[in-house]
C-alpha cells in the first residue's frame, strides 16, 4: 500500500506540474476550500487538518517556486547566462524565463561576432589607407629632392592617382559607416553576379 501511495503521489505531483500556473493556484485553493468549507459545516477536525496541510503544502512549494525562479532571474540579470531554472517548477514560469536566457545569450553571440567585425574591418581599413598614404609621403620627399621635369610629371600622377585611392577607402568607409547605422538610402538594382562574387 505504501509503494502504491507513493507512485499515486509522485503521478499526482508530476501532473499538477504540467499544469499552467495559473491551473495550479486554482486547483491548489479548490482543494483549500473543498476540504475548509465541508469541515467547518460538519465540524470535522480531520478535514480541516487536511485543509491546513493543503494550505500550507501550496504555499511552501509556491515559496519555494517564486525563490527558485527569483533566484536565477537575479542570476541571470547579473550576468551569469548559463543559469538554466528547473522547469519542474511552474513550469510554464521556467520555460519563459530559460527561452529568455535564450534570447540574451544569442543577443550577446551576436554583439560579439559584431565587434570581431568591427575590430577586423578597423585593421583592414587601416591597412588599406595607411599603403596609399605611404606612397604619397614617399612621393612627397621626393619632389622635396632635386628631380627632373619628367620625374617630376611622374611623381604627380602617382601621387594623383593614390590620393583618389585614398579618397575612394575613405569614401568607402564613411558609405559604410552611415549603411551600418541606418543613415542611408537603399535602392534595388540589377547586379553582376560575376562581378560581385570576384568583389
């Protein structure tokens, strides 16, 4: 009979779990209120005493469940994301709070790829303005040097064409920059697959 009321136990307890919160409470105060009212019309100690115990059974496991979830809602708002709450208790409660753990974690994977990003595209730009501006300061000394019309010629146009190069990075980089935050207009147009795959 013992090993009996524990299965019938434990089947009960694991069917109140699966229960909307909202289900439980009020299952929870029907029990309170079917075993309080009856016993105060009878004057029936034992139903009353099963009241009690009912009574204090929903409010220690709801006392135990608010802290449970309260306590890795902290957790999780302090920063620790791997913190998953045991959907055992109200369990619809759980679920919400470990999907929204979800949410955050995905949410900070992504502020990290984007700062990666971020760091890469800084160096690469870096290094594509600091070529140019090197050849410019390069072809600069130069002219500053004694030097022939013809060298002279061939110095400008190099020092043309690099500083339009340097110009189209920067250009490039501030198009880029607006496109990132939004400030930009979006026009749909055809493309050169080929040519965009080779870019």
């Amino acid at each position: 009979i013992k090993k009996v009321l524990k299965k019938f136990g434990a089947l009960l307890a694991k069917a109140y779990h699966l229960l909307p919160l909202t289900w439980q409470w009020l299952l929870g105060g029907l029990l309170v209120g079917g075993c309080t009212f009856p016993g105060l019309i009878t004057d029936s100690s034992f139903l009353l005493v099963v009241s009690f115990a009912i009574a204090i059974a929903v409010v220690v496991y709801g006392a135990n469940a608010f802290g449970t979830l309260l306590e890795a809602a902290k957790r999780m708002r302090s920063g620790d994301l791997d913190v998953k709450v045991d959907d055992r208790l109200m369990q619809d409660l759980a679920e919400e709070l470990n999907g929204l753990n979800g949410v955050v974690q995905l949410a900070a994977q992504k502020q990290m790829k984007s700062e990666r990003m971020r760091t890469e595209l800084i160096t690469n730009v870096t290094h594509d303005i600091k070529t140019p501006l090197t050849s410019i300061i390069n072809y600069v000394d130069l002219l500053q040097k004694p030097h022939t019309e013809d060298e002279e010629a061939s110095y400008l146009e190099v020092l043309s064409r690099q500083s339009g190069r340097m110009k189209k990075l920067i250009d490039d980089l501030i198009e880029l920059s607006k496109a990132s935050t939004g400030n930009i207009p979006v026009d749909l147009a055809r493309i050169d697959a080929v040519e965009a795959v080779n870019q």
